[in-house]
C-alpha cells in the first residue's frame, strides 16, 4: 500500500477501513470495481452517494500541490460502474496554467480506464469555472450531475446558458470514442504506446492529436492523451494527463526515465514546448519527439 494512505485510513469509520484496505495494494489503479463498491457499501452500511464522500480523503491524498497547498479530490463513475479516483496536481516552478484540477484527474483516470462518459463525479470542494467547462466537454454533459458534501446538482445548474462543442459545430464529444489515422514505422514499446494513444485523443477544434508516454525507472509505462475544449484553454495537454495518471497509479515522478511526445503533423498547435516546461520540472529528462 502507498504510504499516502495511511493517514487517511485512520480516519474512517473501522468497518470502511477494514475493508477497504486491502483494495489499496502495490496493484492498486485508483479505481473501484463494480464489485468492490458492493463490498465497500456491505461493509459500511452507507448509500452510495455516501459512500463517495467518505472516500473522498483517499482522492484528496493523492494530490501534489507544492504551490497552493490545497488538496481537491474527486471521484467519477463511469458509466461502467467502475468509481475513478482524481486530485489536483501542481509543477513547482512552472506557471500555474500547467496545473490539473481533480475533477480533469478524475475524467482523465476514467478515460484511460476505457470509460466513454460519467454519470456523476463527487468532488470535496465546489467545481471552478474551469472545471465545469472542462466537464462540459463531456459525452454525458447534459444528464452528469455534480456531487459536493452538502449538495448534488447537475452540471448544467453549475453552468447555466453554457457554451460548448455544439456552439462551435461539433458534433463530437470528450470521452466518446475516438480513432484517428496516425501511423509511423518504429520498434519502440515506448513510442508506440504513445502512437496509441495519440489515435485516441480528443482535438476537434485544432485537429492536433498528441499524446504522451512516460517510462519510469521501474519499467511501468504511463499514457496521456490530449483532451481539447471548446473554450480552449481548459483544454487537458498530454503531458499533464500522463503525470496526474502515473501519480493516481503510485508512481514518483522523479523516476521517469523517458518521455516521448507523438503528435499530428497536420494539426494547427504544437505540444512540444508545454511538454518540455513540464519536464523541466521533473528533473533532466529530455523531451524524444514524433511528429506523424
């Protein structure tokens, strides 16, 4: 188990801890199965919204803010049934632009995880305007709802007269499936995870598919895709969804080992400096690039 948790499990209620704890291992994905909330909700005697906030403080640990000091986290259910974790993650150094809220973790662990939308995501602290953009993106925009400690709305009561993919013609949608064209010739595990990835992200507006693949010194290997926004700037760059990944995953991101970038040629807008930014506050690893 993660040594960030250990605190956090003092806290809950005994039957929750005994039973959750053992969910929390070295193969732990930061994520509940539909199964396994079924043992948790049996255990703790609670309903499931319930439930959600008592494990809010294993999200909220998972968090890196070594600028704000505020620790946001969220869970999201898929539309699986599957809960993903998510925190909040911040580059010391870097501007702030580069950070990754909860709720952008969250959908991002679910999206990895093969989700292709949410139905509702908990978060321990009001949803900001950027996030609630961000999850206005969302193949589920309309129906998600938005669950707090003292209240649950819809998204769209948290943003009224919004603005999204339909005002800017697209059809499309954040987390629906996605299968673009991008090939290149090479042998390299690392690189062509990152090639995968790239096929999967989501840039409608810029048609700059990218994704990034890191690789840790002990051989794990961590995607990100890029996940473009219809107001552009909540958009999620791959970089940062591939840290916030391998966080939620127990990872030390001062044990990456490489980074690659892959990215459409043809697109309109570049990763490549917002990627080595983030890098540069990781340590000494250098940015390989594919453009395809």
């Amino acid at each position: 188990m993660h040594p960030r948790f250990a605190k956090i499990l003092d806290q809950l209620p005994t039957s929750l801890r005994d039973a959750v704890t053992p969910m929390l291992g070295d193969d732990f994905t930061a994520s509940f199965s539909p199964a396994q909330i079924q043992q948790l909700l049996a255990a703790s005697q609670l309903a499931e919204r319930e439930l959600r906030l008592a494990l809010l403080p294993l999200a909220a640990a998972c968090s890196v803010a070594p600028i704000s000091r505020f620790f946001v986290g969220a869970i999201a259910c898929g539309l699986s049934g599957r809960w993903y974790l998510g925190a909040n993650m911040e580059f010391a150094g870097q501007g702030l632009f580069h950070s990754v809220h909860a709720e952008q973790s969250a959908i991002s662990n679910a999206w990895l995880g093969g989700e292709t939308g949410i139905s509702e995501i908990t978060v321990n602290y009001t949803p900001c305007g950027h996030c609630r953009q961000f999850m206005n993106e969302l193949s589920t925009a309309k129906e998600m709802k938005v669950s707090l400690p003292d209240a649950i709305s819809t998204l769209q009561a948290f943003l009224p007269h919004s603005f999204g993919p339909a005002d800017l013609e697209i059809s499309d949608a954040l987390m629906s499936p996605q299968h673009h064209d991008l090939s290149l010739c090479s042998d390299d595990a690392l690189v062509l995870a990152a090639l995968t990835a790239a096929r999967q992200s989501y840039a409608p507006y810029s048609q700059g598919y990218a994704a990034v693949a890191l690789e840790f010194n002990d051989g794990r290997i961590f995607c990100g895709r890029y996940a473009e926004n219809a107001a552009f700037n909540p958009s999620l760059p791959p970089m940062q969804m591939a840290c916030a990944h391998a966080v939620l995953n127990g990872a030390d991101l001062a044990e990456v080992r490489r980074a690659v970038l892959v990215e459409n040629s043809k697109g309109q807008i570049s990763q490549q400096d917002a990627a080595r930014s983030v890098l540069k506050a990781l340590g000494k690893v250098e940015l390989e690039y594919q453009a395809v």
